[in-house]
C-alpha cells in the first residue's frame, strides 16, 4: 500500500460543477494535510492545509478531513477552466515533519 | 511567481557523470528542501537543510548529497548519475516547522543519457 493514494484520473468535470478530489493515507500518526496544485510544466503551489478533522473552506475550495478514515479531501465549487491542472495531496510523516510524502496526483479537466 | 529560484533550467548529462543544482531560497525563509519528481509522479522527498546542517532525509542513497549556504541558498549534488536520476528536481524554501510556508522554486529538468 502506497503512503498516500490518489486517484489518477483523468477527472473531467463541466465549467461550474463541482469537482472532488480523494486522498488517503496510510499514517495513522499523521497530523497536518495539503493540497498542491501544478500546472503542466510548472512547480506545485500549496492551496489548502488543513490539521484538524472536519470542514475548512478558503474561497470556492473545501479541503475535509477525517482521521479515523485517513481520508482527506478537496472540492472546488463553481469549477473553472483555469482549475484545469494536477492535484496532489501530500501528507508529512509523523516521525520526521520535513519528509514530505506526496500521492501521485489527480489530474483536473475542466471543459468550458 | 515565489522568490524560490533554481538553475539551470534544463541539463543533459551522461551516465556516470556529476550534477550540481542550485537553489536560492525565498526571503525570510530558513529551511530548504530538495524534491525528485519523475514524469507523472509526485514529488518525493530527497532531504531538508537547515542551519546548515542535514535535517532529514528520504529514501535516497548517499550519491544525492546537499550543501546549504549562510544565505540560506541551497545546492544539490548527484554523483555517477543513472538513467533513472532524470526527473524534475524542486527546490523548496520554507521557515522551519511550518509546512505551510513551503514554496517551490520552477525546478531543474534533467535528462541522463
């Protein structure tokens, strides 16, 4: 079992829907949670952290988290064309904070 | 845009041969990060710097090693390169203990042949 799963996708959502990504992980002990998003040809750039379970919203995205299922999530609402691009989750071990393991992305399309 | 900033931007080296990659990291920021990313993967962990020292590494054999300077900026060296070392290497710079001010440099495209 890979440390944190992705789906590969391709994930194609229409402009204005909502898209939902999934993320999970394999450390029980893990305790902080990101989202990145990369566009083709660039470096990832952080969206979303969240530490606690639950709901936290920024903007048109929601990153949920629920420990007991080691499951993290990320929905975009009102999905936009540029939201087109790979997400990655990325979880840090719980024994070394700086080893930073990162699933292998879901691939975004929205189509206008 | 970050104020991460890497060079070169592309390489091309022979197998065997040795790499330098270079790192300057954003302002205010302490700790540098290392990242291999091969094609339609994520990004996986090399090692981390701070205060110039090694503060943690991945599942990378010692031929990756790393040097960080008193201006926080950061090199990467990979000795006796393999095909397998091509790959997009990512720099990134955050304050220490806080993921959450991590920011990635453009990256470093290299290709062994």
């Amino acid at each position: 079992q890979k440390e944190v799963e992705q789906n590969s996708g391709p994930l194609s959502v229409p402009e204005g829907a909502i898209a939902s990504l999934n993320c999970t992980y394999s450390d029980r002990g893990s305790q902080s949670f990101f989202w990145y998003r990369q566009y083709s040809g660039k470096s990832p750039e952080l969206i979303m952290f969240i530490y606690s379970n639950g709901d936290k919203e920024d903007g048109r995205f929601t990153a949920q988290l629920n420990k007991a299922s080691q499951y993290v999530s990320l929905l975009i609402r009102d999905s936009q064309p540029s939201d087109s691009a790979t997400y990655l989750c990325a979880v840090p071990t719980w024994y070394n904070n700086n080893d930073m393991r990162f699933g292998a992305g879901t691939r975004l399309t929205v189509k206008p | 845009e970050t104020g991460v900033t890497q060079s070169p931007t592309h390489l091309i080296k022979t197998r065997g041969q040795q790499v330098t990659l270079r790192c300057s990291s954003q302002s205010g920021h302490n700790t540098v990060s290392w990242y291999q990313q091969a094609l339609g993967q994520g990004p996986q962990f090399i090692f981390q710097y701070y205060r110039e020292e090694e503060n943690g590494r991945g599942n990378f054999p010692p031929r990756f090693s790393g040097l960080q300077f008193p201006n926080y900026s950061s090199e990467l060296n990979v000795n006796a390169l393999e095909l397998d070392d091509s790959a997009l290497y990512l720099c990134a710079s955050s304050l220490r203990g806080h993921q959450e001010t991590q920011y990635f440099g453009p990256g470093t495209r290299l290709l062994v042949l």
